[in-house]
C-alpha cells in the first residue's frame, strides 16, 4: 500500500476519534444539563399542582381535585400521586398506568430514575398538607434518540472517511497500476526494440558472418543464402532463392549420400556434420564442411533445416601438403639414423677392406710382375670396390661426409655417362637424350652425379624387361615460393632440372612411398641392396638439390631431380679432370696408423715405388720418431681414429713441432666436422680408405711436388 495513502488513512481515523470524543463528551454535558432542567421543571410543575388542590384540601372536597390529577399524571406520566393533609393522612391518591415491559427493563436497570417530588400544599401561607409525585424522569428517550443521531451521524462520518479511503485507495492503487502499465508498456516497448534490434543484428550476422548460412524448407529448396554463401559458391542471393542444391552446388555424384542427410534431418534424428565436396558457379571443386540442424515450430514439426558451411578447402590442402612434408621430414629422420649406423662402422669396416684390398693390390702387383693368371686376385679387387662403395653410399645419401662440389656442366657428364650406358644396360632399350644446350651450371661432383646416372638407369632397365625407352632431358626451370613451400628441400630460383623416364612397369603409390627408404627393395633377395635410391637421395641432397618420383603402373616411372644453378656472372668454363700418372719417389714418409697390417701394406707400396718408410702404431709413438728423425722425414700420413692422444692431438703437436711439415690424413671415416677440424689444424689433403694404391701413390706425390713449387 502506498506511503501517501497510509498516511491519509492514519489521518481520517485521527480525525474520527477526535470528532467521536467532541461528540461524547457535547452528549455527557447535555445530557447533565437536560436531566437537571427536567427535574427543575418538574418540581415547579408539581408546586403549581400544589397550588391548584390547595383550596380542595382546605374544603377537603376530594372530587374536586381528582379530574385535575389525573390530567396530570396522565400528562407527565407519573406513577403515583399521593396527597396528604396537614395530619399526615392520605387525602387522595392516584396510580398511574402500568408501565411498559421496556419502561420496566430501564427502570429495572436505573436507565429511567424514578424521582419522588414533594410540595407543601399552603392556603392562606399555612401549610395544610404535602402533595408527594413518583415521576420517571424518561430523559434516556431523547438521550437514546441524541445517541442515535449521533451514531448515525459517525456511521456517517465513518462511511464517508471508509469511501474517502476507498477512494484514495483505489486512486493509489490506479496510480500505481497505471504507473505499472506504464512501466509494462515501456518495458515492452524496449523488449520489443530489443527484439528489433537483435533481430535487426542477427539478420546483419547471418548476412555478414564469414560462415555461409544456408536454410532450407522441408522440400529442400534455399529459403536463406548469405554473402558468404554468394562467396563461397559464386551464386548469388537471387540466384538460389527457391532452388535445390541439385544441380547447383553439388556434383553430379554423390546425390544418394546426400539425399540420405537430408532424409536423417527431416526424421528429427538430430543435427549432422558432413564433409562434402561442393561445385562452384565457375565448376571449381570445393571442400566444405556443413553443420546442419533441423528447425521445428512448437508443437515438433519440422518447417525447415539451418545449415552452416565452412569453406575448408585451403585447410584441407594445407593438411596434405603438410602430410608430404612430414613425410618427407620422416624420410630425412631415417637417412639420419641409417647414416649414424653407417658412420659407426665405416671406419672399422674401411679398415679391414684397406686390409683386404692392399694385400690383394699387392698380389695383383707381383702376379703382373711374373706373368700369372691373376682372375681371381681381381675378383677380390671387385668385390673390395664393391664394399668400399656400399659404405660409400650409405654415407653419402645420410649426408656424413660431403660432397666434393665444383662448377659442373651437367649436360657434358651425362653426355660421358652416355657412352657406359651403352655397353651396360639391354639393347633392346632405347636411350633418348634432349639436353638443353643454354643448361646453366650447377655445383657438383662428378663421381656422385655419375652414381645418380647409373643407379636410374639401371632401375629403369630391371623395371624394362622386355624392352622400351629410357628418356633423359636437361632443361633450366625457375622454382617459386609456393613450390618450395610444398616441396622440402627444394630451393627458389634458378635451378637446373634432370628428368629420367622409362617407359617400364610403373609402381603403385605404396612403393613410391618407400622407394628412397634405406635397404628397401622390390628385387628378388640377392639381386638388390636396396641402397641404389637412398644414395641418390642422399647424393641429391649433399648438391642442395631435391628430387619426386611420380610412377603409373604399366605406363612407368619419372624421376625429376632440381638441382640449384650457379649464378651466370660464377659461371666459368669447365674443363676435363686430368689423369695424373702413377710415379714414386725418394723422399722419407713417416706412416702413422694403430692397424698393423695396414701399416704393412702401405709400407710395402711405398718401398715399392722407392719411398723411405717409418711405420709408428700410435700418435706418442709418431711424434718421438718425428723428434728423432724429423729432419729427413718429408710427409707425414696419419690415420685420426687411433688409442691415445688420437690423430688432431697428435697433428697439433707436429705442427708445434714444425710448422713447415706435410700432413696427410688417412681414415675410415671421417666426417666434414673432422676434415675440417684437421684442416684448420694444417692437414694438406685426405685419403679415404680403403684407397687404390694408384690413388693413395697420385695423392703422395701431388702433396710433396706442391710443396716444391716456387
């Protein structure tokens, strides 16, 4: 209830209350002043009866005053008059009437007080008798009466205040309704411009959202189409309102696998996600990824279906370009793994094989010598080879040692290689060769990029069987950045590419995927290392260059090899390797080296072509010759992986020694950090082992006649 109103009632009953105890206490001083007056009256009323009988009860004439009397009581309605003479006896009296049961009930209850007056009865101022009146004083009547007016009065009063609180309740209670309607019809208006509004935003959303919004009606036809929905599928708004997604946005197949959708969304079995491929206006295939929720009204049935599409396409591309790099990233890992196994025992192995080819080379030296058969002396060469290249390769395509890399004409060793591939691979397969005759340069070894030649080439004729065409084309390419970027290893610019097709059986996309794994082979056990394609990854990678196989079966295989071009303002002519002849010589070699047989052999080769020779087994032992001999020893060999101080501790050393003194190094393996390492230190060249007594003679006297030159 509203303060103002609370404070007008307490108001209005204030008031009644002041006005009753006014009127009670106006009724009490009346009622004292009438009461008083009545009696007043009466007693002079009942002396002026005196006066009248006076001369009857002088007479004592009894009939005289009789009629009189009873005009009196009948008029002031007294109950009893009793007149008495001077003796004290009864000269008349009267009864009244009997009074009524009400009369009788306020007399009962003192409400009607009977009064006794009295008056002397004088003749002649003597007083001869009393005149004695029972009068009820019937005051209460008009009290009663007064009483009533004033009840009616403050019933009055109170319903007037009852309807002026009704009033001011129900002014109170339309004010504050009103002031609530009021408040509704703001609130309303407000929900209703908020209802406006957000169905102004979301209309705005939905037009504007980068998702695309699609809705249909139950008979799959576009009731809604987006601005992304016209970016995405090039149809615009106008163009698909009320047209089916047949014909329009999907391809021709797969009709039944939507119709199966559609069907799940219009049975109520739930929202569905679907990835699906999607035709533009233009016929471009899209990958988009739909959310699609069925729309019902209240009472469940279905009015429509809202979907949300996302163009994916870009995302999807990207995953598989990112699968082939992870791919190719695996494929690297294992290179790594294999080429860390490989380094481990290359120098081991290399030793055993210097040991096995040195004492073969040595043999083969003296059966020359002698004029003896010696076929099976260079079977054992051959198979020597064959091993030193199998550790050979397994370093090369795990990147362990590097390449020997110089401005190479790529066209002029394919041509060479031409010429071993004629007498090597069937004759029934024809070799057909466009080399581009602008083919810019490139940084290569020879040797390797021959091994690239041949291991293709002899893949190619095992996959050729019954004949067919080897093609090999040279031509200059420019690679870009979204190349490079799908394919590792691959570098942006210039590059120089070589193609080797044959026209063989072809391999599925299972063997392509391991066809440059380490010791995977499709060739029957015995005929196959399985190391051919992992040393021309391994190859291709130590030039900077990348390569990609693609093979249909029963129409052949590609292999496309991008090596990086040297800038042209680089590029310098090419000219052929010389071939050094095998000579000796006079000087004095101190051969350091923890093998003893390999200390043998290369003693005795260098004893042989007329080199003075002190074997030492160990670094320590190397230097107390060198501090003995120092001055007559001419060149130094040393292997680096020996007990003791080792080959860089011990090279150190030599160089503290004599700064001038040559050092050659001689190793199973070593890696590019080690070559490095010993060539900061002052090593003048390097010998891998196992060697060819030529090479390891060549290398000998190149060093020391470089040493003489001016």
């Amino acid at each position: 209830m509203p303060e103002e109103f609370t404070r007008k009632h307490l108001h209005s009953k204030t008031t009644m209350f002041i006005l009753l105890a006014v009127l009670l206490s106006l009724f009490a001083l009346f009622a004292y002043w009438y009461k008083t007056r009545l009696i007043d009256k009466e007693t002079l009323r009942v002396a002026n009866h005196a006066k009248v009988i006076s001369a009857s009860l002088w007479n004592y004439d009894k009939l005289t005053p009789l009629d009189y009397l009873k005009l009196s009581m009948d008029a002031n309605g007294y109950q009893k008059i009793t007149v008495r003479d001077e003796y004290d006896r009864v000269f008349l009296r009267l009864e009244g009437k009997p009074v009524s049961p009400l009369e009788q009930l306020f007399t009962t209850t003192k409400l009607i007080h009977r009064h006794r007056l009295q008056s002397d009865i004088t003749f002649n101022e003597k007083v001869i008798g009393t005149i004695n009146v029972i009068w009820p004083c019937r005051a209460i009547y008009i009290y009663l009466y007064i009483l009533f007016c004033i009840i009616l009065l403050l019933n009055g009063i109170a319903l007037y205040l009852k309807l002026l609180d009704a009033k001011l309740l129900l002014e109170s209670r339309v004010q504050q309704r009103t002031a609530e309607l009021e408040s509704e019809i703001q609130e309303r208006k407000r929900a209703q411009e908020e209802l406006k509004f957000q169905a102004q935003r979301l209309s705005l959303h939905v037009r504007h959202t980068p998702l695309a919004v699609v809705e249909w009606s139950p008979d799959f036809k576009v009731i809604e189409w987006n601005k992304a929905a016209e970016k995405i599928f090039e149809f615009s708004r106008a163009e698909m309102l009320g047209e089916s997604p047949f014909g329009t946005i999907l391809p021709d197949s797969g009709d039944k696998e939507i119709e199966q959708i559609w069907q799940n969304l219009i049975e109520q079995s739930g929202g569905t996600r679907s990835v699906n491929s999607n035709r533009t206006k233009s016929g471009k295939i899209k990958t988009c990824d739909w959310y699609n929720t069925p729309l019902s009204d209240t009472e469940g049935n279905i009015i429509g279906v809202a979907s949300l599409v996302l163009d994916i396409t870009d995302q999807v591309e990207a995953e598989n370009k990112n699968k082939l790099l992870q791919e190719q990233l695996v494929q690297a890992q294992k290179m790594e793994a294999v080429g860390n196994i490989a380094g481990g025992i290359a120098h081991d192995f290399n030793n055993l094989l210097q040991s096995i080819s040195g004492y073969t080379q040595l043999l083969l030296l003296e059966f020359q010598q002698k004029g003896e058969d010696s076929t099976k002396l260079k079977g054992i060469e051959r198979a020597s080879r064959r091993a030193a290249d199998l550790i050979q390769q397994l370093l090369t395509f795990s990147r362990k040692i590097e390449s020997n890399l110089a401005p190479l004409n790529l066209n002029k060793e394919i041509v060479q290689i031409r010429r071993m591939l004629d007498r090597t691979i069937p004759k029934m397969i024809n070799i057909d060769m466009k080399l581009d005759p602008d083919l810019n340069h490139i940084k290569g070894d020879p040797v390797q990029i021959e091994q690239i030649m041949l291991n293709l080439a002899i893949n190619a004729s095992h996959a050729m069987p019954e004949g067919g065409t080897l093609s090999i084309t040279t031509t200059n390419v420019t690679l870009d950045p979204i190349f490079c970027a799908a394919h590792l290893g691959a570098k942006e610019g210039q590059n120089v590419l070589l193609q080797v097709f044959d026209t063989g059986i072809g391999m599925d996309s299972e063997t392509i995927k391991r066809i440059f794994d380490p010791f995977f082979t499709t060739k029957e056990t015995g005929k196959g290392t399985g190391l051919g394609l992992s040393s021309v990854y391994g190859i291709v990678q130590g030039h900077g260059g990348f390569i990609e196989c693609t093979s249909t079966k029963r129409k052949g295989t590609c292999f496309r090899i991008y090596f990086p071009a040297i800038p042209q303002q680089q590029q310098i002519a090419v000219t052929d390797r010389d071939e050094l002849p095998i000579t000796g010589g006079t000087e004095t070699v101190l051969l350091v080296d923890d093998e003893s047989t390999i200390r043998e052999i290369g003693t005795e080769m260098l004893v042989n072509y007329g080199y003075t020779v002190f074997p030492a087994s160990s670094g320590e032992e190397g230097l107390e010759v060198y501090k003995k001999r120092g001055d007559s020893i001419d060149i130094i060999i040393m292997d680096l992986n020996m007990p003791g101080m080792g080959g860089f501790k011990c090279i150190q050393q030599l160089k503290h020694l004599d700064p001038n003194c040559l050092v050659l190094v001689a190793s199973g393996y070593t890696p590019t950090e080690s070559i490095q390492q010993a060539t900061e230190l002052g090593a003048e060249g390097f010998l891998f082992k196992p060697f060819q007594m030529a090479d390891f003679l060549k290398k000998i006297r190149q060093t020391l006649d470089q040493k003489n030159e001016p």
